[in-house]
C-alpha cells in the first residue's frame, strides 16, 4: 500500500477508457474500484467519469479538510432529477445562502434536547415490534429493521396527525427511495430532466402521494398551532422556527424539509440497525458484553433517552458496525478557486472524492479493518482510532444534522430488542450493495431465541 502522496505532476491513476473514463470499473463495482486506487496508486487519486476529472483522496486528514471546505472552496455535487423532485430544495440540495439560512433553521429541531423528546417513540415503537415477535419465528431482518425505522421517522416527524397517513406516507416513501436508489446507481443520473423513463414516472407518483398527505399533516399542524396548542414533533418544531429576520419556513419548505428528514434518517438508520444484528451474529463474544451490560444498566426495564450514554457497549456496537457498513459509503464535491487540499491546489471543476468505507477498512487506521471488534472504541484500547478516520456521518459545515437522532435510535432500538432476542442470521457473510445507502444485496433471514434469564 502506498502510504504518502506522490510528488506533484507524478501521480497515477488507473488508465482510462475513451469518453467513458473509468466508468465502466467503477459502475461494476465501486467499493472494490476505490480500494483498488488506494491499495494501488496511493492516497491522492486521478480518475476519470465519463468526461469528468476526479481524485479520490483516501487519507483521513484529507478528507476531513475536503469536508471542511464545502460552501467555501469546494461546492457540493449537482444532485440529479430524482433528488430534486423528491427533496425539492431542501437543506441537502439547497447551496450557499439558501443552504446556510436552511441549516439554521432545521438544526434546533434535532438538538440534543429535542431528540431527548423523540427518543421516548423510539423505544415505544421497538417495544411494540418486539412485542410482536415469537421464539423461533423466522424474520427477514432487513424488512424489520426498514418497517420500524420507517414508524419511528413518521412519529417523530408528524406526531399523532399523521395517524391513518402513515401507511401512504411510507409507502410512498418507500416507492420514491427505490427509485432515488436507481437513479443514483444508473445511467439516467446524466440524463436531462425532460426525458421521461418508467422509473421516472414512479417516482412522480409517489411525489403526488407525498405532497398530498404531507400537505394534509401540514394543515393540521398549523391549525393546532393557531389554536396555542402547538406540536411536539419534528414538524411542530419547524413550523415554529424563525430566521434571522423573523421569518418562517414557507409551506413548500416545511413539506421539502420533513422529506428530507425523512430520506435522510430512515434508511441510513434501518440499514446501520440490519448490519449490526448480522455482526453481532457472528460475534457471540461481544453479543455477550451486550447482553451483560443490558442486564447491568437497565435489568429488565426499559431505557430511556439518559440510559443512552450508560450504555457504552451498544454505542461501541454501533459505532462499529458504522465503521464497517458506512451507509453513506461515497462523499464528494467539486473544486472551485483557491481549491487546495493537503498543501495542493485542486483545478477548479475537479471533483474529489473520499470514501468513509475505503478510509474505514484502511489497516493504516484500523487494525485487522475487516474484523468486528468494538472493542477498538475502548477508552483504553491499544490502538486508538486517529482523528477524522471514522466519519460516517460526514464533517465540516455540512455534516450530518441528524447523528444524534441517529446515534440515539439505534442505540435504543438495540437495547430494547436484544433484551429480548438474539438474532441468529446463520454464518453466511451478507453480500453488500453500494445503492443510496450501503444496503445488503439479498433478505438476511434470521430466527429468534429468546434472550435473557
Ligand atoms: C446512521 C444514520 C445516518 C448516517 C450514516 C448519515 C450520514 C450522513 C452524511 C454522511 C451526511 C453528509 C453528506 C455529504 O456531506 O455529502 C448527512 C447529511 C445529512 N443528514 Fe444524515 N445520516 C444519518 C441519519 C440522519 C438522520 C436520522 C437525519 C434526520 C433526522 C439525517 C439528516 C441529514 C441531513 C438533513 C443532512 C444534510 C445536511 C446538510 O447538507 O447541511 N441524517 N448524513
């Protein structure tokens, strides 16, 4: 492995295909495509997609310092069609000012003290799902973990008004993310926004879906509010916000950002949840510390937004399996003027590319990276973990708003169901999908035994 960046003007990168560049090796199979640039070529990457300059930079403190100059010298990617029409312009595809005031608004709806409100649902809707689930049954763990992260994302986004709503919403929901997955991953991604596909006309339907029931939750809340009995959801808290000048979120915008939040915790949860099970299952030494700090820090209860920091085990399981399943496995941004990364200047128009399941799987970073060991996030643990190189949830001004909504669920969710049940998903390694998210290519089917005295 190439451990430091070549001279200037003397980097390599794998040989390119007329007009396509390196599309082909890396649509096949882009995960194995940007380990290979850095096992063979190093830490500062030409490459080529279709027409357009790249690097990939596979050094942590590279892409921290990419992450940190989004909205300054680098610009986020152009999203395609789907994303535009699914999240409107919301705080993800929104850009500088726009993207700046949006933030602002939406970030005091999932501050710490918020999510302490949420997390209440959280274990309510796991409790339920564990209620509903039998010794020896067999389960598909995916569809599960999708189905609770999905009640879970409605709840505290719309509260008891989207009672009745939540089988359209989330079937819509589901529809509109099947096709933004395709988008990402196909070719209709370059295509124009007026040429018409058959996924394109789902994703359309779907969209109807959502705007007329979210449309319908949104009325509702304002009429709740008008009446001074404001809501306590995600919702109620961005009706409520105001910018600087004292203005509102415009009904177009509270519809663009409850999507948003949606799409952007659900899957990325319920996918992070799925990994854990499977590798708890293969770990029966840490399942074991699992179960041996449930029983020590709740005995039997359930927990609650405080128990969240005790449980240091299932947040290290958690952080773990983030680290080894990033669902969010590809981050990128073009270079404008002044661009400079490590020390060097970046053509304006160049995108860089970093890639949390590359740097996460580095042996540089993480010793034996393929191996499932909490225990690497110890206090004391011989090799601490180098700044920047776990960074699931992205960095800099553009970071994820919802890591501790997302850190708080899965981490209760866990707690709940393996007080319960071990999830036995069988030997068999899962096969991994490079989609939105880092999703598994096939059902992981498990059965239940019951956990516990
Ligand atoms: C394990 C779960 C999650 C992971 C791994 C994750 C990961 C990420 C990453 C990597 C980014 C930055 C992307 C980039 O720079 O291109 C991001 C942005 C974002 N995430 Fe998350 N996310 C998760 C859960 C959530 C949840 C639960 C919410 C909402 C409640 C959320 C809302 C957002 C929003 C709104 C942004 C855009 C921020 C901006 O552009 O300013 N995410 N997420």
């Amino acid at each position: 492995m190439t451990a430091t960046l070549p001279p200037r003007g003397a980097e390599r990168g794998p040989r390119r295909w007329p007009l396509l560049g390196n599309l082909p090796a890396f649509a096949r199979d882009p995960l194995a495509f940007f380990e290979s640039l850095r096992d063979e070529y190093g830490d500062w990457v030409p490459w080529a997609l279709g027409p357009k300059r790249n690097v990939l930079v596979s050094r942590p403190e590279h892409a921290a310092e990419l992450l940190g100059a989004v909205e300054t010298t680098f610009a986020p990617q152009e999203l395609g069609w789907a994303f535009r029409q699914l999240l409107g312009n919301g705080v993800v595809v929104a850009t500088g000012e726009d993207w700046r005031r949006k933030r602002a608004l939406v970030q005091p709806a999932v501050r710490p003290r918020q999510v302490r409100s949420y997390a209440a649902t959280m274990v309510e809707c796991a409790d339920a799902l564990a209620g509903a689930w039998a010794e020896g049954a067999r389960i598909e763990v995916h569809r599960e973990m999708a189905g609770l992260t999905q009640r879970i994302a409605v709840r505290t986004l719309f509260g008891g008004d989207a009672a009745g709503r939540e089988a359209p919403i989330s079937a819509a929901m589901a529809a509109a993310q099947r096709e933004l997955g395709a988008e990402f991953r196909g070719l209709t991604l370059f295509l124009p926004a007026w040429v018409q596909t058959p996924g394109r006309r789902r994703m359309r339907a779907a969209v109807a879906v959502l705007d007329r029931e979210i449309e319908h939750v949104i009325r509702e809340h304002e009429e709740a509010s008008a009446g001074g009995a404001g809501r306590d959801d995600l919702l109620g808290r961005l009706l409520a916000a105001r910018d600087e000048h004292g203005g509102p979120l415009s009904r177009t915008e509270l519809r663009d950002e409850s999507i948003t939040l949606y799409i952007g915790g659900h899957e990325t949860t319920s996918t992070t949840l799925t990994w854990a099970w499977q590798l708890l299952s293969g770990a029966p030494g840490a399942r074991a510390r699992l179960d041996e700090e449930l029983e020590r820090v709740l005995g039997g209860r359930l927990p609650t937004y405080d128990d969240h920091a005790r449980l240091t085990w299932t947040r290290q399981v958690v952080k773990e399996s983030l680290r080894l399943y990033p669902p969010v496995w590809l981050i990128s941004a073009v270079a404008g003027e002044g661009a400079v990364i490590g020390g060097r200047p970046v053509p304006p128009g160049t995108g860089v590319w970093t890639s949390p399941w590359s740097v996460h799987r580095d042996a540089r970073w993480f010793p034996d990276p393929e191996a499932f060991r909490p225990e690497r996030w110890d206090a004391d643990a011989p090799h601490p973990v180098p700044e920047h190189a776990w960074f699931p949830f992205g960095g800099g001004p553009r970071a994820c708003l919802g890591a501790r909504f997302a850190l708080v669920e899965a981490v209760l969710v866990l707690a709940v169901l393996a007080q319960r049940f071990h999830l036995d998903t069988g030997p068999a390694p899962v096969p991994v999908f490079p989609g939105l998210t880092l999703q598994p290519t096939c059902p992981v089917p498990a059965t239940l035994r019951r956990a516990g005295p």
